[in-house]
C-alpha cells in the first residue's frame, strides 16, 4: 500500500455517461496558505495547437472541512480558491464534458470512456513536482460489468502491464508532467501481447472490427525490435500500449511516453486471410511506426523550447522538421528495414512523400523552420489558401531526412548515416534529459560526418532547413540505384483547383496560385455547376476536361455564395505532379552496395 497520503490526488468518475460527462475531484493536502491556484492545460503536448480544454469543465467548486469555498476565475484556465483554514486538505470538484472522438482530448458515453489527463486533471500550482495520484473508479451498473481499464500509467502498488492488468484503482505518478502523459481507455476492448526486445507491449482495440490480432502483433513485433535496435538496448520503457480506437473512418495518432493513442479507419485493420499488404493497412503500420519512434524523438530527445513544457500558452520552436519530419521519414523506413514491406512498396510511400511536398507551392515560400516555429497558427490551422502558403515539416522534413541520410551515406562510403545522428540525439539528449538547442541537429550532424563531410552537410542542412529550395532529391537517389521521375497523374487538361472530397456537388476546395482558375477569378468555396452548358457533378468534371485539349477555352458556371457567375477559363498542360520512384534497372555496384546498406536490400 501507498505509505503516505499523497500530496496531490485525484479521483475521476463516471458522473452521466449519456451527458458525456466525467466528475473529477483534486484534494491538496496542503494548499497554499494565500489562495491555491488551479490551472487546466491550454494544449496537449504532441499537437501544437491551442485547445483550451478548460472549455469544457461544466461545473466547479471547492470544499474544505467540509465547507464551500469561495472560487475565483484568473483567466480562462485558472482558478484561486480563497485561502483555507491551515492543516486543512481542499477539493475542487468539476465535472469535465467528453464528447470529443479525437486522440487529442476526452470522449465517454455508454460504450467506452477515453481521456488524456491533459483534458480533465487540473496542475496544482507549487506542487507540480511532486508525486501525484490518482483513483479511477469502476463504473457501477449492469451495463458497466464486462468493462476493463488500460493505461501505461503505473498503478500505486506493481507496475503498468504487470499482473494485476486491466484494473480500476489507484494510480501514481512521479509529478503532474507525468500523470498527463498517460492516456487511459474503459470499456469493452480487445488486448493482444507482444513482446519486442524482451519488453511487454499491448494493443488495445475499442470499436467493432474483425482485425486478425496475430498479423498485427508479428508485424508490430518487427517494427518496434528494430527501432529498439536502432537506438540501442535497453528500450527506453518497461511497457508499452498501442491504444486504438476503431471507427468507419478516421485517422489519427498522438504520441507519449509509454504509450501512444490512435485513431484508425476498421478497414485499415488487417483481417484472416487477407491477401498481400493493402494500402490502408500500410498507412496504419505506418502510423503505428511513426507515434513509436517518437518514444525516442519528441518524447525523450526534446527541443530545448519544450523542457519544460509551458502548457498555458504556445510553445515555439524551429525544430518540428527534425522532430515531425525525421520521425515521418523513419516511420517508413522502420517498415522495409525490418522486412514487414519490400523495397518497391517503401519506394511507392516515398514517391507520394515527394509528390505531397511538390504539388504546393507554399514549399517555395515557408521554409519548414519557419513552419515549424508558426506551426500554431499555420499548419495546424489550415484554409483554403494553405496549399500555396504553408509548407508540411512533416513531408519536406521526411524528404530532408532522406536527403542528409543519402548524403551522409554515400560521402563516407556507407559508414556513417542518420542512424548515428540519431544514435548521438540519443545519447547526448534523449539519456541526459538535455533539451536540443535550436541548432543542435546541425552540431549533432557535424560531429557524426566529421571534420570535411560533417562541416559540409551541417551546412547543407541549414541551408535545406531554414530555405525554400527544392531538394536534389534526383540525383542523390540515382547514386543508390533509384530512379525518380515525375509524370501528370491524368491526361485531363488542368484547371488549377482541387475540389471538395464527394462525388456529387463540385465545391472548390483549393485554387493554386498561377493556374487557369485564379486566373480565370474563381476562387474556394465557388460550386461548379456547368461546363460549357452542360451540367457538372464533382465525379463529371474530370470526363468533361478529358475531352478537351490544353489551351482550349471552356465557360465555367460557379455559384459564388447565391449568385451566379460565369468564368472564361483556358485550360492548361496536364500537371506533372505524380513522382514515381523505381529501382534503376541497371546500376553500379557502389549504388548497389550503397542501397543495401540504405534499405537492407
Ligand atoms: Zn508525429
């Protein structure tokens, strides 16, 4: 048992699952004598946008010896209780609304319950530091019989996936930073196990599907032995979880320090007797790939700017293009350099990489520190314009991975790559709690290439990082055998726009800069209703433009709002935007060997 009454401890119940709502309390032991300050986060780490999740506590209140207190609003995430008697524990009670089917925040109703901590336990100011715990109580109820809990939070007595297993109950956690880093699931899921590297990792799978649990783990096992192996044994936690949530579409996955939570479409799951590898279920290994790397690269390896974390207002830093984009680039490598996909599928992942960061031409003008650093307001906040104004740090920054990595490869003869860039991120960071300066990538990559390759590449790399040029991604693939060439993705004629998704009514979702469409005046949001007098649907305009031959003018009707316009459009070249990469089918042994030491084969 605990030996001490903990300093801080919070209880969370069901309170009315059909109102989505979560009753939380937080008893201070010893509350500051001047008015304890409550505060609930304004983000979730890993996401980097500004949530306010104290939006959705419903009620509040405070009690002390068994008296109300009087509660004041600081500002729209703090709250000070007026000062208690002293050698007096205070409670703040509030009932936190979850209805929100996202990895990002909270979601309950009569199937299951999900929360991060960062959406429903509040920071008690001056006691952050300390040990904190936590009881999660066991609905009570017939409908509730059959439901378990899972986390990577350690329970007060044992540890997280010991025997005790799927327990309700008491929880501990080191300090505040930690209690929020643990999502937790309720209901009725599905647990398989595995083991990588002798450490125990579960999937836990909420939602109907048909997934074949075996193929999973065999796949998952291959895929978190190698990144384990990448870094180096031991790996970096005891327990692992995979928390997945399973609906009829969706996507979505957020990393943390023993576990990761995700989102998945049921389809992308892998079913008994499936043939060869589906792309759904590719895209979801990869996802599960990218969120377990990032137990290494965002959770251990920090930007300076994030240790600690100020969780009242945005954090800043350049770096996301090392932390989004290298994980984005090792996630799919992990696949074809443990053998769970082949060298042609991995080079079909990248060649849409390549074609994702082409196809806007917002690459020519955000560089991916600056995106990174605008991250808040920019990538996470996307509009219509954000094709021709924002550039990915996840692509362009998967693609400068790629491009450093070939570098190094082939300028030391493949004895050094970005694997020992990482391996020294690891040691000089991730194991020191040391957070990485603004330009410690660049330092790191000058001490791993050396006095010559090193200087040079460290130097390419600020270049490729804090510039808008594109990547000489062509020649440096050809020294490894690879070929990439770029071809239109249809012989439809180009207009310059990208409609909503739907088969139906032809919404402009994006309209590119310098095409026929903006120069023709339509703009986002404008409805195609005809072409030429004939009527448009979204899934008939491609069929129209095919009978049409580039530099032909066509009449475009458009709703704008209410009002109907007509547009004079001149149609364009088809555009060259779909990279294909493919081995070449001739090369030399240097590029051969080069490839091996790059892919495995
Ligand atoms: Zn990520």
């Amino acid at each position: 048992m605990p030996s001490a009454v903990p300093a801080v401890e919070y209880r969370i119940r069901l309170s009315n699952p059909g109102a989505h709502l979560f009753a939380v309390s937080c008893t201070v032991r010893a509350p500051d004598p001047a008015g304890q300050i409550f505060r609930l986060p304004a983000w979730i780490p890993g996401s980097y946008m500004i949530r306010d999740f104290a939006r959705n506590i419903v009620t509040l209140r405070a009690e002390c010896a068994g008296h109300a207190c009087a509660v004041e609003k600081l500002d729209k995430q703090s709250w000070r209780v007026a000062p208690t008697p002293a050698g007096e524990a205070l409670t703040l009670h509030y009932e936190v609304y979850a209805w929100d089917l996202s990895v990002r925040s909270a979601h309950l109703d009569d199937s299951h319950g999900f929360f991060n901590g960062t959406s429903v336990f509040v920071a008690v100011e001056g006691h952050t530091e300390a040990p904190c715990e936590v009881i999660i109580e066991r609905p009570e109820g017939a409908p509730f019989r059959g439901w378990r809990l899972i986390t990577a939070l350690p329970p007060a007595v044992g540890r997280a996936g010991g025997a005790a297993g799927c327990r309700f109950g008491r929880f501990r956690a080191r300090d505040y930073d930690e209690l929020i880093d643990h999502p937790v699931e309720m209901g009725e899921f599905t647990l398989a196990r595995f083991e990588a590297a002798g450490v125990p990792h579960d999937i836990a799978l909420t939602g109907r599907h048909d997934c074949d649990l075996d193929r999973l783990c065999a796949d998952l096992e291959r895929i978190c032995a190698w990144q384990i192996d990448l870094f180096g044994a031991p790996a970096p936690v005891d327990y692992y979880l995979f928390l997945t949530m399973v609906v009829g579409d969706g996507y979505g996955g957020l990393e943390h320090r023993a576990s990761t939570a995700l989102l998945c479409a049921r389809d992308e799951l892998p079913w008994k007797g499936m043939e060869g590898l589906p792309d759904g279920y590719k895209s979801f290994l990869g996802l599960c790939s990218h969120e377990y790397f990032h137990t290494w690269n965002v959770k251990r390896i920090k930007p300076a700017a994030f240790t600690p974390y100020d969780l009242t207002r945005e954090n800043h830093t350049r770096l996301l293009w090392a932390f989004e984009g290298f994980t984005s680039y090792y996630d799919d490598l992990a696949l074809v350099r443990s053998g769970v996909i082949g060298v042609e599928d991995y080079l079909g992942l990248l060649a849409k990489t390549v074609s994702n960061v082409m196809r806007g031409s917002g690459r020519l003008k955000q560089s991916v520190a600056d995106s990174s650093f605008d991250a808040w307001t920019k990538y996470y906040r996307q509009d219509e314009n954000a094709p021709n104004a924002v550039v990915s740090y996840y692509a362009k920054g998967a693609l400068i991975a790629l491009a450093l990595d070939l570098q190094l490869r082939a300028g030391s003869e493949g004895r050094c790559s970005l694997d020992d860039v990482m391996r020294k991120l690891w040691a000089d960071h991730g194991q020191t709690g040391v957070g990485v300066a603004e330009d410690g990538i660049y330092h790191a990559v000058r001490e791993v290439g050396g006095a010559v390759l090193g200087k040079r590449l460290a130097r390419w790399l600020q270049q490729a990082v804090e510039g808008t040029d594109d990547l000489p991604l062509e020649r440096l693939l050809k020294g490894f055998g690879v070929e990439l060439a770029v071809e239109p993705a249809s012989t439809a004629p180009g207009l310059g726009l990208k409609l909503a998704p739907g088969d139906s009514e032809a919404r402009i979702a994006n309209v590119y800069d310098g095409g026929p469409a903006q120069r023709a005046g339509l703009s986002a949001g404008d409805v195609l209703i005809a072409l030429d007098g004939l009527k448009l649907t979204a899934k008939g305009l491609e069929t129209q433009l095919k009978r049409r031959r580039p530099g032909d003018r066509v009449e475009l009707h458009a709703f704008r709002r209410d009002e109907l316009k007509v547009f004079q459009v001149e149609l364009a070249e088809p555009p060259a935007d779909k990279y294909v990469l493919k081995l070449a089918a001739r090369s030399g042994e240097r590029a051969v060997a080069l490839r091996k030491g790059w892919l495995g084969a």
